[in-house]
C-alpha cells in the first residue's frame, strides 16, 4: 500500500461546479471572441482558453459548455493549481478502497463525474507530467484506471482547458506533454484583455457600479464624474474585468453620494500617498545617478539589464524586501515584478 496525502474531504474539494454567469462587451475584440466561442461550442471536441488572470476564462468554459450539445450533462470544473501533485491523480481519477492511507472507501473522480458533459481543466499548465500521461490516454481511448485499481472505467467527456502560462515554452522544457498540448489544441481561443476592450469599460463599469448599489441597498443608480471616467478609460487593468469589479465595487461603497467622483485602482496605497505626499523610500529620486551614467557605454540589451537588476536591488533594500511595496515604488503590478525577480533573482541575492 502506498503513502499519499490524505484525501480532500468533500466540502474541502476546489469548486467542482460552474454557473452559467455573464458576459458583456459590445467591443470589435468582444464580440470577435464570442463568435469563435460560439462556433466551435457545437464541436464536441478539446478546447483550449488562453487568458490573462481576470479576463473570464471560466465564464468562457461556461459558454461552450451550455451552447454545446452536452449542456444537458454535467459542468464539472477543477482548478489544478490548487491541488498538491500528490493528490491531483486521486481528484481526477478517484481511487479504491484501501488505495493508499486514508483511502476509507471508493470515491469517483471529476472524470467519472463529469462523463455525459464537460470537464474544465483551470490552470491545467500546472498539471504534472505523469498525471498528463493518464489525461492522454482518456482523451484518446476514453478509459482510465481509478488509483489502486487495474478495472478500465469508460468515460465520455469534452474537456475544455484553460491556462495564462505559455504552454509552448512548457513543453520545450519538458514540463508538458507535447502529445497532450496537439490534442487539447483541436482550437485555441484567445481572451481579449480588458486594455483591449476599450468600448467595454463603461459598460462593464456601469453594472458592477448599479449591482453594488442594489446590494447595498440605494435606490440610485451611481453615475461618474468625467475624471472618473477618463480615469477608467486610461487605466491599464492588469487584472482585467476581475480587478474592474473589485474598483468599481469599492467607488461605490466608499461614496455617499451617487455621483462617483473618486476612483481607487490600489488599495494598498497610503494615506500620504492619497494626498500627493512623496512615497516613504523617496526612491526614484536617490537613485545613484553616476550608475546609471556608466550604462550609457555599454550595449543597450546590457544596459537594460543591469538597470532593471539595480532598480530592483534599490526598490527592495527601501522596502526591507517587501516585494509588494517595491512593485509600487517602480510602479509595476506585483505579478509583473515577480517575473522580474525571477528572471534576475540569482543577480539579486
């Protein structure tokens, strides 16, 4: 009998199931996707979502499945980053009695739970490679073995897979099956980011606004001011519709008045930094600038290097290596200073 980490208890388990939700958007890019969505939802073939965080690519599982031919069958959804590696082979196949400790009795995976309908993979570049090689086989023989069981079980599922890692990249470092990417691949649909959506923010921004309002309980329906909504215009939105919502509902909570006048993208901002007041490193302004001097002979691919290594360096030693607070001293979204540190992390330490 084999170790594992004990089983998911049921309440514990990711969320299995997906609602039908919304989407709205009236923007060239927006619609553009809905038609390739609705296009091939009617496929009963793998599809795979490529999105940035927030731009809805559970909604979007949600589409294909309820305009598919299977939306009588069941939606059933794992997100595989929020599984240990040791438990993500139990939680998609099941197991047997006995299987490993704590294996009290036979339980079905999302597989078996989702045969007739649809399975949707989230963050499935997470996946590894030894669950991969079991996931192959389901999507091409449409059998697979329960964990501590050599009794074939059949299946029919559609499994729609959803990523914002470059799967490419994966499998030329042998961190995903080449194998699986070709079948899951039967079409790639790409979500537009909010920065591309321009014609939508208003929109969107308007009902997350009025639906805040009616939570709360006013009878208003908030409107904005023109700065607010240049504002939101102008805005990058790294989180996209995700992070458009959480602003939105904020503005509206924090305002007494229905006109929304103020509109605050972080808020992990300070005070001081409300009012206009410097930042507590005063960091861009002490940067030593006879380093930065010495950049200018070199090649520019190294100068850039060795800038963004030393605006690093400084962003993190004025903040005591609270990388949150050095991604808003060099004005990044701290997914975009993560890749940074990553990338220079053994120049850093």
């Amino acid at each position: 009998m084999r170790e594992q980490t004990s089983p998911t208890r049921e309440k514990d388990r990711p969320e299995s199931h997906v609602g039908m939700g919304e989407a709205l958007g009236h923007s060239d890019a927006f619609l553009e996707f809905q038609e390739r969505l609705s296009r091939v939802a009617r496929i009963n073939r793998p599809v795979l979502l490529i999105g940035e965080r927030g731009t809805g690519k559970e909604l979007a599982a949600s589409r294909l499945h309820f305009l598919s031919t299977r939306w009588k069958g069941p939606l059933v959804a794992l997100n595989c980053s929020a599984l240990t590696p040791s438990l993500m082979e139990s939680e998609l196949f099941g197991y047997e009695k006995g299987a490993f400790t704590g294996a009290e009795q036979r339980r079905t995976g999302r597989f078996e739970a989702a045969s007739g309908g649809t399975l949707f993979l989230d963050e499935i570049g997470t996946i590894p490679v030894e669950v991969q090689e079991k996931i192959l086989r389901v999507v091409e023989y449409g059998t697979f073995e329960r964990v501590g069981s050599s009794e074939s079980v059949e299946v029919d599922v559609r499994i729609i897979a959803a990523t914002n890692a470059d799967l490419m990249v994966l499998t030329t470092e042998g961190r995903f099956k080449q194998d699986l990417l070709d079948r899951l691949s039967f079409e790639v649909l790409f979500l537009p980011p909010l920065r591309e959506r321009k014609e939508d923010i208003l929109l969107l921004a308007n009902h997350f606004a009025a639906r805040m309002a009616f939570e709360l309980g006013r009878k208003e329906i908030p409107q904005f001011s023109d700065e607010s909504i240049s504002a939101l215009e102008t805005y990058a939105w790294p989180g996209n519709v995700r992070e458009l919502k959480n602003v939105l509902e904020r503005a509206v909570y924090r305002s007494d008045s229905p006109l929304i006048t103020e509109i605050v993208f972080d808020p992990f901002r300070s005070p001081r930094e409300e009012h206009g007041l410097p930042d507590e490193a005063g960091f861009l302004a002490e940067t030593d600038t006879s380093s930065i001097d010495d950049l200018m002979n070199k090649p520019i691919r190294e100068a850039v290097r060795e800038l963004e290594i030393l605006l690093l360096k400084k962003a993190l030693e004025e903040t005591k290596f609270n990388q949150r607070k050095a991604a808003r001293i060099l004005g990044l979204t701290y997914d975009q200073f993560r890749g940074l540190y990553r990338k220079y992390r053994e120049d850093i330490t």
